[in-house]
C-alpha cells in the first residue's frame, strides 16, 4: 500500500517560481539574501537589491524576444551570477537548461541543440569557446551572455549589457515582468536538467514551476529552517540538489552565501559561519579523512586523546539511541572530550551548523555516526532529478541513521515489483524531452515515477535503500552482491580513499579496483619520507600496497563471506569527470571504468 502524507498545503502554492520570487522580494525585501566573493571580500545584497537586477535581466530576455517557455541555457560553475540569471529566465517566462561547467564540448553541444536553447549565459571564455565550436549546430542560439569572458558587441554580450537592454524595455514597458509571471501556469516548463547518466546520452527531465514551488514549500511545511538560518551553496547549481535549495530558500526566506569553488569549501565554511549545508558524500568522507590523517600524524598522545574521545562520543551516542542512561562517569569524560576535540571539530566548520543535508549519493553509516558523535548532524535524504530531487528527508529531532528518512509531505511512495522504489507526486517530472520511449519505461499512466532503486521502508515510512537495481550483481554461485553498500564501507574504514569499485557479476568472487585521495597521499608522503613523490610513484609504494591491504582486510571482516573482497588492484590515477569515469555530480560510470580496465579486472579472475 502507499504511503500517503498530507497534502492540505499542495492546494495553496503559489503558481509558479516568478510568483514565488516576487512574494519573498515583497515579504523580506530588506533582508540579506545572497552573499558572494567579490575578492579576497564577501559582498551582500538584500531580496530588493536582487529583485531589481533580476527585474532587469529578465526584460532584457524579453527584450530579446524571448518567449514562453523557450529554453535559456546556464554554462557555469555556481556563482550568484548563476542564481540572478536562472530567476531571470523564470520571471520571463522561459525555461533554464542547465549545463555542468565540466562538461565537454560535445555533451554541451547536444544539450544546448537538443533543447533549441535560444540564448545561453556563458560564465567564461572556456565556455564561450565550447559554443563556438557548436555553433552551426546551434541554429536558434541568437545570443550569448558571459558573466566574465570576453564580449563581441554582438553575439556575444555581457551581463550589464543585458540589463541595459532590460532597463529600456522597462521604459516603455514598466509593467512587463509582473504581468508575464502573472502569465505563468503552474504547468509551465520551468527547467530541464540533463541527467549526467552513468550511460548513454544525456536525457533531458522536464521540470514544472509548480514542481520547484512545491519542493520549497514541502521543505517549509517540516518547520526545519527559518529565515534566521545562514546556508553556504556551493553544490552544482546544474544539480537538482542545488536547485532544491533555491526553491527552499525562497520558501523560507534565508540568506544563501554562494561560492562553487571546492578547493574554498572548508575555508569558506570558517568565513561563513553558516547554519546549514547541503552537500554530496564525497564532501563528508574527504572531511573524515582529513582530519582522521591529521590526527595520526600527529602521533603520540595527542593521536591517543582523540582516540579515546571518538570512542566515548560513539558510546554515548549508542546509549542515547537505545534509549539508556548515560552514567555519570561517561558524561564527565565526554565533556572533557568536547571541548578538547569536538568544539575543534565543530570550528573546522564554522562553529555554527545545526545540521549538513547529504543527498546526491548514499552516505556511509559509519561516517554519519562519526560527524554525529563530534555533535555535527548529517541528515541524509533521496531524491532523483526526475522528482525535483527532493524525496525524502531525516530531520533534525527525528532521523535515523542508515535511512534517507520519511517521505516530504504532499508526496506518495510505495514499493513495486522487486522492491522498487516508486514516488508519486507534485515534485514528479513530465517526462523526458524529445524522448517518449524513455517517459514511458519511467512513469506509470497514473503517474508512477520508477526510481530504478531498491528499498526498504520500516513501520514508521523510514526508507533504506538497499541498492541500484541496474547495478545489483549475481555472482556465480548466485549470491546478490550490492556494490555501492561495499563502497561505502571501505571509504569509511580507509581515510585515503577516493574510489573503490566493485566487480564481480556472474564471477565465482568480488574483485575491485582502488583510488586513492591525492591530498591526502600527498600529506601520507610527508609522513613516510616520499615527500614530492608522483602520485603514481607514491601509490605503486610497497608501503601503500601493504597499507591498502589492511584496511580491505578490515572492511572484509565486516561483510558477508560472498561480498568479500579477494583481489583488488590500485590504479595509478585518480577518477574523473575529464577522463569520463565520473559524472559531473561525482558518480562513478561503472561501465566506463570497467571498459577502461578491462584487462585489469579478468587478470584478478586468470
């Protein structure tokens, strides 16, 4: 039977994103909005402040003859540039297909031709160029915007060049933008997201306005944030997960500060101070690694105390899940633990987060477990592009670790055959563009979404999931082997791993395929006398071999015979989105990855 939530609010939505903007501007018009780096500085505007830049953009976009729902494209990384130029498409009527910056020249080539996108924002001259390239390709691509590459007077123009265009539409049409968002179904196409597909070319999903002004407001119905809170977005804003958060913030009403530089994310996060973030696992299993590696190199005693205080933390924490009494002498010591290593640990962030929302991918347990026992709470959540990304959520004084939480309210689940996952609801896409095949083998006639994953769902609507059908092996004495859970768990047990890749389908035994973190061999290096080695030097080590065998030796010791591990290989590169064995949102293409080592994999099986 489905589960089924309250749906009371879902009949008063606004009608569309451009309403829902022109609502926040007009309830919190003097309070922060966005913040952003302007140089080694921070800069900040109010809802009115950008309310007036959007106001501008998006009569230049009408200015240009944009019409309704006609596609805008966004070739760039995330930048408050990305944010005034995606609520300008919407507030014009048009729809915003998002590009991944790290996508190359072809895909942007066929995502920009296959919408028919009529203008693009370019962030830069690398973008600008992936365009050109394009560009007989591209027959109603009329104009290009560039936040910061180099302008031509005509085809390619700059933002303030937009906006003065829209400032002289507004002359002699001052009531343009309210009446066109006036005009706006709820219907109406808002977005198409190419999925980054660990196979194939992209698929372009149709999202409508009603489906991002209902994800801000489920999130708001929870009560979790309020506009008192501070989110730092550094997520691809290409990402519907970075989308999501737009539409939460608008809804709420909080102030976002945006920098979509990773390398900047643990700096920013001390600058910032924010409340909460939103984040893929990565993020999170690179932070434990981090500071997991700075302790043992630390050594001695110091190495010790944080020891200990991390197996006191997880202690409490047990006894407080089971619903035990902490005794006297455990809660003294944690205390002494907190502030001798939890508050630092809490610092690194910024001090101030109340929770981290991890989504994107599944996030291991006992990572969780370990951020929770410092006091810093992940709440882990699912969703897919084709459902506005936002599905499911823990929340902060109800979540249970290992489970991506209950269903948002307004939106259905059940499981199907095989225990599929299936989501029914307002978030749910149209369909896939220019791709009815694909639409149908995803949705039901009566508007199914087929997840592709496999759950679990608990006596209180808990889900688990349990794996990717599609990526769910049998081995040949037929055994179920789930790779991602495996994953998992050797990032979690190993703090310089980047990637870890299981193999194994209708083979007799698991084998898998290593990368390893390069900053954290490179501080490795430091420790063990190969300071200024090559990562390829450094990983074909004796050292690192022996090192990597243990900890697959201690994640075996906690799988099922069939799962284990009996050989694996480290490669001497890490995966990429440049060399195609990762997507632009940082999930691995198994099948290209296979493909790559082909002869690697069947010599661990000679």
């Amino acid at each position: 039977m489905p589960i089924k939530t309250d749906t009371s609010f879902v009949e008063n939505l606004l009608p569309s994103v451009a309403v829902q903007f022109w609502d926040r501007v007009q309830k919190s018009p003097d309070r922060e909005a966005f913040r952003f780096p302007r140089g080694e500085a921070w800069e900040s505007v109010t809802w009115r402040q950008a309310g007036d830049r959007v106001r501008s953009l998006a009569a230049g976009l009408l200015s240009l003859g944009l019409e309704s729902e006609q596609r805008v494209g966004i070739a760039s990384g995330t930048r408050y540039e990305w944010i005034l130029a995606d609520l300008a498409v919407m507030c014009a009527g048009g729809a915003t297909t998002t590009v991944y910056p790290t996508s190359n020249s072809d895909d942007t080539g066929y995502i920009l031709a296959d919408s028919e996108c009529r203008v693009v924002f370019a962030e830069d001259d690398e973008q600008i160029a992936k365009l050109k390239e394009h560009k007989n390709e591209l027959p109603h691509l009329g104009k290009v915007i560039t936040f910061e590459g180099t302008t031509d007077g005509d085809w390619v123009i700059g933002l303030d060049d937009l906006a003065g265009l829209g400032d002289a539409y507004l002359a002699e049409h001052p009531d343009a933008i309210e009446e066109t968002a006036k005009s706006i179904s709820p219907d109406q196409l808002a977005t198409l997201i190419y999925t980054s597909g660990t196979t194939g070319r992209p698929k372009g999903v149709r999202l409508r306005h009603r489906s991002w002004v209902y994800q801000g407001e489920a999130i708001n119905a929870q009560g979790i944030l309020t506009e008192d809170d501070l989110e730092f977005r550094w997520l691809p804003m290409a990402h519907s997960f970075g989308k999501v958060l737009m539409s939460t913030q608008m809804a709420c009403g909080f102030a976002a500060a945006i920098d979509g530089r990773v390398d900047k994310i643990v700096e920013n996060l001390g600058i910032v101070k924010p409340t909460f973030m939103g984040a893929a696992p990565r993020i999170f299993e690179k932070a434990h690694g981090r500071i997991v590696t700075m302790q043992a190199a630390e050594g001695g005693a110091k190495e010790k105390l944080f020891k200990k205080a991390f197996e006191v933390g997880l202690k409490v924490d047990q006894l407080k899940r089971e619903g035990k009494s902490v005794p006297l002498s455990l809660k003294v010591q944690h205390g002494v633990f907190d502030k001798l290593v939890f508050s630092k640990v809490r610092d690194r962030f910024g001090g101030r987060v109340r929770f981290f929302i991890s989504g994107a991918a599944a996030l291991n347990r006992d990572i969780a477990e370990w951020f929770h026992a410092a006091g810093i709470t992940i709440l882990e959540g699912y969703g897919l592009t084709e459902s506005s990304a936002g599905s499911f959520v823990n929340l902060p004084d109800d979540y249970r670790f290992g489970t991506v939480g209950p269903v948002v309210p307004g939106t259905e689940v059940k499981l199907g055959d095989g225990d599929e996952i299936m989501i029914k609801g307002p978030g749910v896409m149209d369909g896939y563009h220019n791709n009815p095949q694909e639409t149908a083998k995803s949705l039901t006639a009566d508007g199914w979404l087929h997840t592709g994953d496999k759950g679990s769902l608990d006596a209180d609507g808990y889900l688990t999931i349990t794996g990717r059908i599609k990526e769910l092996f049998k081995t040949s004495g037929g055994k179920y082997v789930a790779p991602p859970a495996i994953e998992a768990k050797f990032k979690a047990v190993c703090p310089y791993a980047s990637q870890f890749v299981v193999f194994g389908d209708e083979r007799n035994y698991c084998v898998a395929l290593v990368t390893l973190d390069p900053d954290a061999m490179a501080v490795w290096a430091k420790e063990n006398g190969m300071d200024g080695a090559s990562y390829t030097e450094i990983v074909r080590s004796d050292a690192v071999e022996a090192m990597v065998s243990g900890y697959v030796d201690q994640m075996n010791a906690q799988l099922n015979r069939w799962e284990t591990i009996k050989k694996w290989r480290l490669l001497d590169h890490d995966l990429s989105i440049e060399s195609g064995e990762m997507t632009p949102s940082m999930k691995v293409k198994r099948n290209v990855v296979q493909v790559n080592h082909q002869e690697l994999i069947d010599a661990m099986y000679a």
